[in-house]
C-alpha cells in the first residue's frame, strides 16, 4: 500500500503578543503539522524524526500520535532536550525568533523505514542540511530516490540557523536534485538565493535540479506552480503568511499527488491547476479551523 513518510525536526513554539504575554503554543513545523493532517483523512503516514523522551518531547509528539501518525521511526533520546522556540512579535509585522536546543551527541539515531516504489518522502527544514545529521539524511534521500519514490522538499529554515547560506548550499543543491516538487515561501527564496522573486528562482536556479516548484508568494497574495514550461498562479488569503495555512496547502499538495500522481514527472497544466486548487483549499480549510488569532499570524 502506497505511504507517505515525512522526515522533519520537531520543536516546541512558543508565541508572544505584543506586550510580551504569551499568547499560545504549538508543535512546530510545516512538515510535521502536515503529517497530523494527512494521517487525520486516513493517509498512512510514517514520522522519521528525534524527540526527547522527556515532558517537552511528549508535547511534540503526542498530537502525531494521536491523529494515527506512525511514530516507530521516531528516536527518544534521554542525552538532551527538544528544541524549544520563542516567537516574540516585530512592531513592522513578522517574528524575532530565539530557539534553543540540545542534541546528544549520537545524533538522528533513528530507524530507516522500509520504502517502495509510490511512495511519497516529504523533507525539508535546517534538519536536511544540518552538518550533524547530513549522512544519515542523505542515505535516506538517496535510497528513496533510487527506489522511485516522489520527493517533496521544503528548503525554507530560520535565518539565524544558517547566516551564511554559502555553507549550506551545497547540501541544498543536492536535495534539489533530489526532489521532484520543492515548495517554498517567498521568503524562503530570499534567504537562499537572494530574490523574493519565484520566477527568477525558478529560472536560475530550481529549474536546472528539480521538475517542479510551488511557491507561496503570501505578500503577493498568490501561490504559483512551475513546472518547465507550465506556470499556474492562483489568489490566497492574507493568512497564507502563517505556519498553519501553509502547513494545510502541503497537505492539499501531499494529498492530491498521493491519489492521482503515481510516480516522479513534470506537472501538465491540467495536474499544475488541481495541485494549486487542492494546496489553497486545504490551507484556507487549516486557518479557518484556528480556535485562537495568534495561530493565523505566526
């Protein structure tokens, strides 16, 4: 049976308002929120990712579980902690982020799962390209690739994690190659290669190492596909800027390639226009189930 195995870092988010209260918290990342999404329509969704097997790794992971993610591929570490990540809001709009972490030494110890031609391996985040886990990542990605799976990658990560972006580009590159479909954020873009532009990072760079990209351009207020010469654009709402929407629209991506795109290619006009339709609507859907105003912003 065709699965879909997501590999993401998990973290613990806490968000502040504007007068320094803490407004909320939630189990961060794209990646991961997608897989609770998948596994709660009845995707088969195996986790690899590392968690510490203390209170704080028990917040992360619990949410996963208890929407029928498959955790076994999830390393409990007890030398460490989860990362945690403070979001304290900027008065022009946007986040300060501080994260703190500490990784055992004997890092991303977790187990390979079995993989099969079909299926889909979503990756993404500073995780793919962190020196302390790079070898293991990429005999991971390396295998999935070879046995045919679609790969879907999301190279966005907090600035701050890699402020300079040459010494990571090499493992960037790499996962290009790797990737059938890599979505991004607008911002991811500038940080990376310098142009908010999804054109221009379509045509000098994405296009030469992957088939196809989906960017969120939320400040534009568009989402756009490229896929060779294929380019849809459609309208999102002013919440695709926060995690939440953008979490829904990949599972909307995830979904529809799960039920209708059997193996890696470039996207025809006809599958360019149902994926965007299918990202928008699962991400206007995630927002609009929101129980508190700080998950639509951050």
């Amino acid at each position: 049976m065709r699965k879909v195995v997501t590999v993401g870092e998990f973290a613990q988010d806490l968000v502040f308002d504007a007068s320094g209260a803490p407004a909320g918290s939630a189990y961060g990342g794209r990646i991961t929120l997608c897989a609770a999404m998948l596994a709660r329509q009845g995707l088969p969704v195996k986790m690899v990712s590392e968690a510490s097997s203390d209170r704080v790794g028990e917040a992360v992971t619990a949410p996963l579980a208890e929407a029928g993610v498959d955790m076994s591929c999830v390393d409990r570490f007890t030398e460490g902690v989860t990362p945690t990540q403070l979001y304290y809001p900027r008065s022009g709009g946007g986040y300060d982020v501080i994260r703190y972490e500490q990784y055992p030494e004997e890092c991303f110890d977790v187990a390979w799962p079995r993989v099969d031609p079909g299926d889909i391996l979503v990756f993404g985040g500073y995780q793919a390209i962190d020196p302390r886990a790079r070898q293991r990542m990429l005999a991971l990605l390396s295998n999935a690739s070879e046995r045919g799976l679609l790969l879907v990658y999301l190279p966005g990560f907090l600035p701050s994690r890699a402020p300079r972006i040459t010494r990571v580009m090499p493992a960037i590159l790499e996962n290009l190659e790797l990737a059938s479909v890599v979505v991004t954020r607008s911002a991811d873009l500038e940080a990376i290669f310098g142009t908010a532009d999804d054109a221009a990072a379509w045509n000098n760079h994405i296009k030469f190492y992957a088939d196809n990209l989906v960017n969120v351009d939320a400040g534009g207020g568009r989402i756009r596909l490229y896929s060779t010469s294929v380019i849809e654009c459609r309208d999102v709402c002013p919440e695709s800027r926060s995690v939440l929407w953008n979490a829904g629209a990949l599972s909307g991506l995830v979904g529809y390639i799960y039920s209708n795109l059997p193996a890696p290619g470039r996207f025809s006009s006809d599958v360019a226009r149902a994926c965007l339709a299918e990202a928008v609507a699962a991400g206007d859907s995630a927002v609009a189930k929101a129980t508190a105003d700080w998950q639509l912003f951050y």
